[in-house]
C-alpha cells in the first residue's frame, strides 16, 4: 500500500543529513531541535527503519539513510517548483553573484541549491574571482553582490564568517620541509599570498615558487603533488590534503573572514533576498559565525 509522504518531514531529513546535527538543522529551518528529532522519528516510523546513527557526536546515516537522501531531494525539488509555479512567487529575474574561486564549492551548492527551491524563477548567476576584483566589479554594477575572503571587511562589507588561514599540503608530504619552501600561490590581487609572503619573510624562511595561477585546479594539483604548500582556509581544505604539521617550522598566518557585500545604493530585491538567505545559511552551518 502506497503511503503519503510529508514534505516536512523530508525537508528535515535533508536539513539534517547535510548540516550533521539536530540543532544545526532546526537553525536553518528555524525550528527547535527537539521538533527535528520528532519529525525524524515520525519519518523512521513511516518507513519501519533507522535513517540516522544516533550514538555519535554527529547525525550519520545509515545504509537506508543513503539510499533515500538523493530520492529525498528529487522529491522536496518538485514539491517547491509545483509549489512555486502554482503560487506564482514575487521574486523572478536574475541576480549576478560575485564568489571567490577557493569558497565557490565549500559554500555556494547547498546555498543555491536551498535558494533555488525556495524561488524557482530566479536565475542565479556565478562570477569567479579574486577578493579585489569582485570588489571592483560590484562597484561598477556589473554584479549585484558578493561575497570576499579578506582580513576585514570593508565599510560595506559584513562578516559572515571568521575563518584561520593554514598552510596545507599534501597527507604526509615532504613539501613543508623543504628549503627554499616550495609555494603555490594565486593571482598577483589575492590577498592570501601577500600573507603568505610577509609570513615567511618574517619569519627569515627561504622560498620559491612552484605554481602562481588564479585557476585553483593547478595549485591544487601542485599540493596533491607534494611539489608545495599553500595558504588555505580551514574549512576548505579539499580532501586529500591537510594542513602542515607545527612541527615543520611554518610560520602563522593571519585569520580571513568570509565577508558579504551589496552595494551601497539601489540593492534590487532578489539580491537582498539571496542575502538574507545566505546570512541563514551560515548562521545555520557554521558555528563560529561572528
């Protein structure tokens, strides 16, 4: 026999499976944590099986758990397109959203992914880039957003994420202990090698190129080499490699943060809707959000 499926109960499910945790998945979907653990109990119920491991720190899930999240998703999507198609939603049009290249796939996927749902007609554009040219971009008008990796951010600029900036390498590599380090480093604008620079300056260390290219599938490439290090953020270190052991003598490097910026003036509506539902996201996901 056939049994109805309530949508909460998998936009729950979801929430959870992919923020690792009751309270982290009742903050995106603004619901307490206990209302999330009832529904994902209402939702095991209905299928006669255990979706989550629950004797761990965090939410995992199980082999059932698996097998029902990409159906969970196909499911919830067409749930909010008839939804939004036959509620003919405020928000349609397009909307130019500046990221930096090393944040694009840490953060943006379940960011749009989350948005889409919710506004279907809205056409979300990704501009990639340095920190200092997105900047540049948004203020000629060429973007209606966006967001930076920088120390600080700016007059118009609001932090949403404070984040260490760590040298990385590849799993048990040699590269760290090399002398003159070799370094990948990016664009001549970003700002992560200007740090990475002064870093070592200070600290009297030796150093020598080995990769200098905006495109972060080459420094990466270079890392999981072992031919160099990097300066990376913490939580978007990509699997494979891992920040350098203290013991290899590395200076430390300054902490960034990932900031949001809208222009100053005549901000169209979409783009502030993005906002605020990117200022959830991460207040959602992240527990060290400023």
């Amino acid at each position: 026999m056939a049994r109805n499926i309530d949508p909460g109960l998998l936009r729950a499910f979801i929430a959870v499976a992919e923020t690792g945790g009751m309270t982290k998945a009742g903050g995106l979907l603004n619901l307490t944590q206990a209302a999330i653990s009832q529904q994902i109990k209402r939702l095991e119920e209905l299928f006669g099986q255990r979706l989550f491991e629950r004797d761990r720190r965090e939410a995992v899930l199980t082999v059932g758990g698996e097998r029902l999240l990409p159906y969970a998703r196909r499911l919830l999507e067409l749930n909010d397109e008839v939804s939004g198609l036959m509620t003919s939603p405020d928000f349609h049009g397009e909307v130019r959203v500046g990221v930096p290249h090393d944040i694009v796939r840490p953060f943006m996927p379940p960011i749009l992914r989350s948005f889409g749902q919710a506004w279907p007609r809205v056409r979300v554009l990704l501009v990639c880039g340095t920190s200092r040219m997105l900047l540049g971009s948004l203020e000629r008008g060429e973007i209606d957003m966006s967001l930076t990796t920088e120390r600080q951010p700016g007059p118009n600029g609001e932090m949403l994420l404070p984040e260490p900036l760590v040298w990385v390498g590849a799993r048990g590599g040699r590269a760290p202990r090399k002398r003159p380090l070799p370094v990948a480093l990016g664009a001549p604008d970003c700002a992560f090698r200007r740090a990475a620079m002064d870093a070592l300056a200070k600290a009297h260390i030796d150093w020598t190129t080995v990769c200098e290219d905006g495109n972060m599938m080459a420094l990466y490439a270079a890392l999981e080499a072992d031919l160099s290090v990097s300066p990376v953020l913490l939580s978007t270190i990509p699997e494979g490699l891992e920040p350098v052991a203290s013991d290899a003598g590395l200076p430390e490097l300054p902490s960034f943060a990932v900031n949001l910026y809208l222009p100053p003036a005549s901000s169209n509506d979409i783009a502030l809707e993005l906002a605020h539902h990117i200022r959830q996201q991460f207040t959602a996901r992240f527990e060290r959000v400023a």
